[in-house]
C-alpha cells in the first residue's frame, strides 16, 4: 500500500494530475553549443540504462538551476518585444567566477515575470542564444501554489523553525499544495532533460525550491552528476519530523551525489533526519562525511558561501558611492553610526533590535544625541498577514523610540524603507561603526561580509570621505547566533536576539571598544572573507562534486522503487545478488557440501521481537541435515545454553555459540571449548564500565554470555545510542589495552570478547576437519549479515581445501543486506535467506526421485 504522498511519476508526466495545461515544446531545435537535446518524449524508457547519451567529445556544461534565472525582463513598450539583461546580484550568476574559462555555463529557471504562450518560443530561443539560459514557463495557477503556497507558506517558515501550530501565524498541510509543488519540480527536470549530457556535464541544484527534482532527473539519467546545495537552514529532526512529505523530500534529496549546507548544524539535523526516519548511517571519511544508500555513497559539504569581491569593490569605487558617502557623513555628523540591513519579514528580528537600541538608550543616557541606528528594509520577498505585522511593528516602535528619545535634530532610529541601490548600501557600510544582524533565524546572510569588505575600503572612497590611506581599518560586528554566517566570524559579539538587555550590552561594548581590538578583529574578518568569497565557495563544491561522480562508471546501477520513492541501487561489478539458478545448479553438482549460516538478521529478522526460531526455520534446517552430503551450522553470537534449546530438533545440525567458543558437531556431541580463551578477569573491569553507560542510556541493556559481554542499543535513541557506543569502545579499550580482548562495534552492538574467537576460527575448523577425513568440500555456502560474519566471509575462501589434483570448490559468500563486504554476493533480506534455503531443502527432498523427475524442477516452483 502506498502513502497518499507517494505521486506516480508517470501521472505527473501525464500532466492530468493538477489539470494545468501543458508547457509549450520548451526548446526549439536549435542550439548554439555543441550537443544533442535529448527528446524528452521518450523519457519512459528503462530505468537500468541511460538513454539519449550525447557524444563524449561534446564540450563539458555546468547546469546552474534555480527557481529564478539571473535576468532583469522588461516588455519594450513601443516595439512590444521583450529585453532581458544579466542582474549581476544574485550568487548563482556570481559562482560562474570559480569555474574554469572554458566551460560553458547554462542556466535552468523561471523568469520574474509572465510571458505570454504565444512568445514563449521565440523567448526560449533568444535566452538560449544570447544568454545560455533555459527558461521554465510555468503556468500562473501553478506557479502560484508552488512558489506562494507550499514554498512559502510551508518549506519556509517549516525551515526557519515555525510549526504549524496556528491557524492565525501558519497553515495547515494542503495536498494540493504538495502536488503543485512536484509538478513544478517536474517541469523544471524537463527542461534540464532537454540540455544536459549525462556522460560530461555537472547539474547544480539550488535551493529548498526544488528539492524533489534530483529524483526525476536521476530517474532518467541513473549516472548524471548531480549536486544540490540547500542556502536555507535546516531544521531539527523534531522539527522537520512534522512534515507529512517528510520521507519523500529526504529520499528525493538522496538522489544527488554531493549535498551542501552552510554550517554543520544544519548538516548535522538533515543526517540525524536520514538517521532517525530512514535508518541510514553515516561515517566521516578521510574527513568527508557520506551516507551509504542503496549501495552508493551520499556526500555531504559544509561550506558558508561568499561574496563577490569584485562586485562590491566597483561599487565602492563608483563616483556615486563616494557622492553619497560625503553626503551621509555630513548628515550624520558628530554621531556614531549603527547599520541594521534586513529585508522584512518574520525572522530578521527588527523589532528585536529596535527594542535592544531602545534599551541601549535607556541603560545609557549620555549615548543620547551620539549614536543613530540606520535601519534599510530591503523590499519583502512574500506577502502576507505576518509580513504586514511585522511591518507594523517596525513601524510603531520606531515612533516611540523616536519620540522619547529623539529631540530636534535628533531621531534614534532612521528608518530607510525603500529599495536602495547597491553603491548607496556601500557608502553606509563604509561609514557604519557598528553592523548589527539580529536575525532569529536565517540560512546564511552575507550582510556581515559586505560591511567587512566595506570596512576595509579602497582608496576613492576613503579620499571622499577624508580618511588617510595608512589609517588602520576598523570594524565591530554584533551578530545573531542563529544565523548562518555566525561560526565563520570568531571575532564577532555573538548574541541571543531575544535577550534584549544582552543586545543592548553587546552594541554598548561595541561602539565603545577600543580602536586597537575593532583593528584586530578586522584584520581577521577580513582575511578569511577575502579569501573564501564565491568563487571559492563554486570551486570547492564543483571540485568535491567531481570527486563525488568518480565512481559512477565503476558500478552497475539500477532504478528501484515507483513515485517518489524511486532511488537508484548501485553495485560493485563483483557484488551481485545471488543467482538463484546458479547456486541450484551447483548444488545439484556437488557431493560435499558445507553450509555456515548467522542467526539473528539472516535467518532471524532482527527486528523480531520473538527471537526462538520458528516451525518453519526449523523444518528448512532439519531436511537440509538429512542429506548425508550436507554439513550444515549454525554460527551465531548467542549464547549456548539458548541455542540449545532452541535447536533442540535439530538432531544433525552443528552449533557454534558465542562467536566459536563453544562448538557443537551435533545434538548427540559434547561442547567444545576454544583452548584460546582461559582468564575471563578481564570481565570483572569491563562490567563496571558497561553498567555506567546502561545506566545513563535509555533504552540500552547488557548481554552477558560466558566467554564475552555484549552492550545492545538498538532500543535507546538513534543518534545518543550510536554517540554512547563510540565512547564506550573509546573507554573500554583504554581500560582493556593489557588484557587478552578485542572490543568491537556490530550492529547495534559493543562486544567485548576473547582474542582469536571469531567466527571465521569456525568455518576454518569445520572446512578443515572436513579436508583432513577425505570429505574435501565441493560446495561451500555462507550466509550472514553483520561485522562478525566477515570473518567467516574471509575464512571460507582463504582455507586450502586439499592438493592441488582436486577441483576447488564453488564458494558463495552472501551477505544479507546492500552494503560493503568481503562477501560477493548479497541477499536483500532474511525472506529471500529462507526462500533460498527452501529451494536447497526441496532439491535435498527430492533425490529418491529419478534424474529425470530432478531436471525438472525449478526454483520457481518452490513458492
């Protein structure tokens, strides 16, 4: 059964779903740069291949996408034609400096503005040829409940930390909403499908817009390189849980190679989101973290992105920013100068900072008539009742500020609520001794790093505005702890901006620090912004990006799974799913034959609560013993005394518990102790240390066995589970260096256990005992699904069956479960453990049959 949410790609496609008109033939079949566009009719084909490949000589694209394209439109009114132009502010045009000189750079977006079906063609085709850019026309009604309406009214404020709790500050889930927003998210795949070659060139995904497009792409280009970097943050896991399509947006997110957020905190939350909702694991790899998923490794890079130096050194250099700079200083003449620059909306906190310059004023009294705050509103990027209260607020405040505490000539707070150009931005910031951003919550916010740059000056605008040239450069910075930019800038005065008395503090020690310590911090900033601006921030994602897509070409890759929900499966050439007619084939061959089969997660599902094998289990194992030509074990971590009673039917089957310590040949033989462990002291230290971190792990218990002590925290929180086990492995370790142990991690385990019992010491005994009586094996069968189990994975084809006259035996290594091993065949689960072992039992059942009758038989008929 699927979810609700769970949407048919195929119903998408169809363009039914919402009932909006399809978009125009996007492209016309022209092109100004070498290449073929793929012909998105066939976009139904297989999953297993990548259709429509372009010749590999073709030049290398990057394909930048976004929800809107870097261009200024406006309709000529006299000739009724459209003019676009680059806008030069937004990063996505910016990043093209981190690139190298010969690639070429394609945009794929929406326009700001409507254009008219009937121009769509011939738009299409100019922004092509003169602009490299790839526009998506979507259709009013569309775009107004994707972008307006799930975008803004859900993923934003979701994002910054808002739950839906409110019908008066939220709204409740809207599917409608959910399907507008995949189908613009399909549109937008379309058109990149129309550009790209999968085999060169690199897609760029920007943003929370277009979250759900890695999977439509992926779905049609298994092997494209693909990359997204998220410029909002990302909630914690109690927040983002909250989120109906929560599972959708992440495995949608997993279908890209490289993920990239600003601060480890918001990777941190979208990992322990993977963690909690998926199960998935993540490890640090030579210092990049990856998740494994379906065979593939997810990367994720944390890196803050920067500003374009050259931009705001133009603009400084510009004849109107200096014209405006002397014009400020004169008006503000005498007073320091406080620069707040937000746009208006909820989480930018301006009401907050009016209320810190409020108390300031108040704790203060002689700061009256020498300190102004200029507060420039950048122009709200949404509208709604919470904008227009937040407004409102701002508006009042300042009022009441200004009226208690401004006189004639006088006024607080300045309020610049218009859209002010870039050079006139610059000229304050130059002249600002102070820049507070009082954020609440905010993605990144590159305010800081302008009034750094700013700060630092050039020559034209310190002449204009009398400043000498060897004069030390200064700057103070009072900053949200809440917002992106925060970890990158050490020497700034770090604040909660709901404290308003902390605020109000922290702008009083800066406006009166010192001149040598507002030199240092500077000269800091300034050092690390100049050196990580936007062409770095480009170059390292698309360098780590390359480094991610390596492997593409190294493994086999299938399309798994319908919807939403589809996810690409990606396999080492030499690991494979075992071949259900191969391993019957060479079984019916084989004479002598040696099985060595895992308990719990192979044969017994580790989520079981009921953990006694059941009849069937039973049945399997009991008709596998009864062929004489088959030596058959059971080797698990359990106890001896459980795994005697529980195969206590089992008259022929051999038991090897507590990882080979104790060994059983059959139900009538004795135990067997290992001669390796003898002094089990050691247990007496590594008790104590077990206790203390069960005591303080919910959920967490010990397991003690005769020969070892196992710590299980599959019941205890995900992350604080995982986070215990580390540290416990790190301690007991420490405390266990001089004793004859090994301390291991499994599967949501910790297991202290004698040195040189493994379960591999098993398969080697067996398959040796076996040599050294004349029953060579020809067959050898291993199945299992944890660490322990390599071993043994390892051991079965290392260990010399006989003189080199005998045929080696046929090995199948399987491990339960898509994940690195040393086994070269895997099985996705224990269903698939025990329709394989039914298969073996029924060709075992049937040798009193002629060979005749045996031929006959196929696997599929054991179901």
């Amino acid at each position: 059964m699927f979810s609700r949410s769970c949407i048919s790609l195929l119903e998408l496609a169809s363009g039914d779903m919402l009932n909006f008109p399809q978009t125009p033939r996007s492209l016309p079949r022209v092109m100004n740069i070498e290449g073929i566009i793929p012909d998105v009719k066939n976009s139904d084909r297989s999953n297993n291949e990548d259709t429509n490949i372009v010749p590999s000589e073709c030049r290398e694209k990057k394909i930048i996408v976004a929800n809107f394209l870097p261009l200024h439109a406006q309709k000529d009114a006299k000739s009724g034609r459209w003019c676009f132009s680059f806008d030069e502010d937004p990063i996505l045009l910016q990043l093209k400096d981190g690139f190298s000189s010969g690639d070429v750079v394609m945009y794929v977006g929406s326009l700001k503005v409507d254009i008219d079906a009937s121009e769509q063609e011939e738009v299409s085709q100019k922004l092509l040829e003169d602009f490299n850019c790839v526009p998506t026309f979507l259709p009013p009604e569309l775009h107004k409940k994707y972008y307006h309406g799930f975008c803004k009214q859900y993923l934003w404020p979701l994002f910054h930390y808002m739950l839906p709790m409110c019908l008066d500050h939220s709204n409740r889930f809207d599917r409608l909403l959910w399907q507008a927003y995949v189908s613009a998210n399909k549109i937008y795949a379309d058109k990149v499908m129309e550009v790209v070659n999968p085999e060169n060139d690199y897609v760029w995904v920007h943003d929370y817009h277009l979250m759900i497009l890695p999977t439509f792409l992926r779905r049609r280009f298994t092997r494209v390189k693909l990359g997204f970097f998220l410029h909002s943050p990302f909630p914690s896991s109690e927040i983002y849980r909250t989120l109906p399509v929560r599972d959708e947006i992440l495995r949608a997110l997993l279908n890209v190679d490289l993920i990239g957020f600003h601060t480890f905190d918001y990777a941190r939350h979208f990992l322990s989101c993977c963690s909690r909702m998926l199960g998935l694991d993540y490890e640090s790899k030579r210092g990049y973290i990856g998740l494994e998923y379906f065979g593939r490794t997810v990367y994720i890079k944390i890196l803050p992105v920067g500003i374009h130096m050259g931009q705001l050194q133009s603009a400084l250099n510009h004849p109107s920013s200096s014209m405006k700079a002397k014009e400020i200083q004169e008006h503000f003449k005498g007073r320091k100068l406080i620069l707040g620059v937000d746009d208006m909306d909820i989480f930018k906190g301006i009401s907050l900072k009016l209320l810190a310059m409020e108390q300031l004023l108040q704790q203060h009294p002689e700061l009256r008539g020498k300190v102004v705050l200029v507060q420039i509103i950048n122009p709200a990027r949404s509208t709604g009742k919470d904008v227009q209260e937040a407004k409102n607020e701002t508006y009042s405040t300042t009022r009441r500020i200004n009226e208690v505490f401004g006189f004639p000539g006088y006024e607080p707070v300045v309020l610049i609520d218009r859209n002010v150009p870039f050079h006139e931005k610059t000229a304050y910031y130059s002249l600002a001794e102070c820049c507070i951003v009082n954020a609440v919550r905010d993605g990144m916010n590159l305010i800081p790093y302008q009034y750094i740059i700013c700060r630092q000056g050039t020559p034209d605008m310190e002449k204009a505005i009398g400043s000498p040239l060897d004069s030390p450069h200064t700057s103070t910075l009072v900053i949200s702890e809440f917002i992106g930019c925060s970890p990158s800038l050490s020497g700034a005065i770090r604040v909660n901006p709901w404290n308003i008395e902390a605020v109000a503090d922290a702008l009083n020690v800066a406006i009166t620090m010192p001149d040598l310590e507002k030199q240092l911090r500077h000269e800091k900033h300034y050092k690390y912004v100049s050196s990580h601006d936007v062409a770095y921030w480009a170059r390292s994602f698309l360098q780590d990006l390359e480094r991610a897509c390596k492997d593409h070409y190294r493994k086999r890759c299938w399309g798994i799974g319908f919807g939403l929900h589809f996810r690409i499966m990606s396999l080492s050439p030499s690991f494979r799913k075992l071949s259900i007619d191969r391993i019957l084939s060479a079984y019916k061959r084989s004479s002598r034959r040696a099985i060595f089969l895992d308990y719990d997660g192979t044969i017994m599902p580790e989520t079981s609560i009921v953990k006694t094998p059941s009849p069937e289990v039973i049945s399997v194992l009991n008709n596998l013993c009864s062929d004489p030509k088959n030596t058959v074990f059971i080797v698990s971590g359990r106890g001896q005394d459980s795994l005697s009673e529980w195969f206590a039917q089992c008259e022929n089957l051999g038991i090897a518990a507590e990882h080979g310590y104790f060994i059983r040949w059959s139900r009538k033989s004795n135990w067997e102790t290992s001669s390796l462990a003898v002094d089990l002291d050691w247990k007496h230290i590594a008790e104590p240390v077990m206790n203390l971190y069960t005591e303080a792990t919910d959920g967490s218990y010990i397991e003690s066995k005769e020969s070892a002590l196992v710590w299980h925290h599959l019941d205890a929180d995900p992350d604080f589970g995982s986070c215990q086990a580390k540290e416990m492995l790190d301690h007991l370790e420490n405390v266990l260096a001089n004793e004859p142990v090994v301390v291991k991690r499994g599967q949501h385990i910790v297991e202290v256990k004698p040195q040189g019992v493994t379960k591999g010491l098993v398969a080697e005994k067996v398959l040796s005992m076996m040599v050294g009586t004349g029953k060579a094996p020809d067959f050898v069968l291993c199945i299992g699904d944890d660490r322990s189990d390599e071993d043994m994975f390892e051991s079965i084809s290392s260990t010399a069956y006989g003189s080199s006259q005998h045929t080696p035996p046929e090995i199948f290594a399987c491990t339960v479960g898509q994940k690195p091993s040393k086994a070269r065949y895997y099985l996705d689960d224990t269903v698939d453990v025990m329709t394989l072992l039914r298969g073996l039992t029924t060709d075992s059942s049937l040798k009193s049959r002629s060979n005749a009758e045996i031929d006959q038989v196929s696997f599929e008929h054991i179901y």
